[in-house]
C-alpha cells in the first residue's frame, strides 16, 4: 500500500520528490497506522469469582474494560477502516474480539452491527442480553438493520416467554406443603 514512497521506487532521473496523497481525514490515518503498527490485543477476561453465588444463571464473560476498545470507536472509525483497506485477517478477529466483549453492557448495538456485517454468532450472542423489545426507545431499535433481524428478535421474545410461562404454570404454588391457616 506504501511502497510509491520507497527508496526503491524512486527513480535517479527525476528531481522531483515524490508524495503520497490520501484523502483521508487526519483521524482516519492516525486509527490506520495505530492498527497497523500496534495491532490490538483480544480483551482481557477476568476470572469468575466462584465465591460470589449470584442468582442469575447467566454466564457473562467478565472483561477488564481498560483493554476493551469502546463500542462507538469501533463501530465509526475502525471499521470504517477495516472495511476501506484490506487489513491483515488477525487484526479484524481481534477487533470482533472487542465487538463480542460489550454484547453484555449493550446487547442491542452489537446485535445491529454484528447483523449488518453477517456475525451470526456474535449476534446470537448478544440477543441472549436483550432486554424485551418494547422496552427500548424508537431511536434506539433503528440500529437493527433489517426487517428479518427485527422479527428473529420478536420470534425469540415471544419463544422466552412462552417457555417462562411453562416454567411458572408446572412449579407448585406451595413447594412445601399445605399452606396452614391460624
């Protein structure tokens, strides 16, 4: 991508200096070299803590969010790069790595993004944090990019909650017994 500046290609003949042009914006070029020279490693995970019995089954993957890229950085200007210069493939895993990293903190941005580039595990992934969808603002469910990715939402809410609905209606109401009155 960067050899017409080499020592290589430049020629005896001409006086002329050479220059590389880029019509990029200087913070596009700046998140460019930064990939490409100091690469981004995966997030770091955190142990589970095992004494610590929370009531949610839940499994969470637990991050240092000092090594995770932020979720608007990647989703504006490093996959803006990612997509425009064809990048080294284990530099764009790990940057999926970071993706996957915030499916707890926000289920549905990742759901959207991981939808619209074709990320079918990182979106499923996702989907199993998503609050129902009723409870998510307009402006907010417009980064789901199509109607399909709408609806497998609707069809999975409405698979949890006919399932919570046969879970709650075969429990006893009295566990232990008959309920003694005075």
């Amino acid at each position: 991508m960067f050899t017409c500046c080499s020592q290589a290609n430049v020629s005896a003949e001409t006086d002329v200096p050479q220059t590389l042009d880029l019509a990029e914006p200087s913070q596009v070029i700046v998140v460019l070299l930064r990939l490409l020279h100091d690469p981004p490693e995966p997030p770091l995970e955190v142990p589970e803590d095992t004494s610590d019995f929370s009531t949610s089954r839940l499994y969470r993957k637990r991050y240092d969010w000092s090594t995770v890229i932020p979720l608007p950085l990647i989703t504006t200007s490093i996959f803006y790069v990612v997509d425009k210069y064809i990048l080294d493939p284990s530099i764009v895993d790990t940057v999926w790595l970071h993706v996957e990293a915030h499916a707890s903190t926000d289920p549905l941005q990742v759901y959207g993004f991981a939808t619209l580039h074709g990320k079918d595990k990182i979106a499923s992934w996702a989907s199993q944090y998503m609050m129902p969808l009723a409870s998510y603002r307009t402006e907010e469910i417009k980064v789901i990019p199509t109607v399909e990715a709408y609806h497998k939402l609707v069809r999975l809410e409405a698979v949890r909650l006919k399932n919570l609905r046969t879970i709650l209606l075969s429990e006893d109401i009295f566990p232990h017994g008959k309920l003694e009155s005075d």
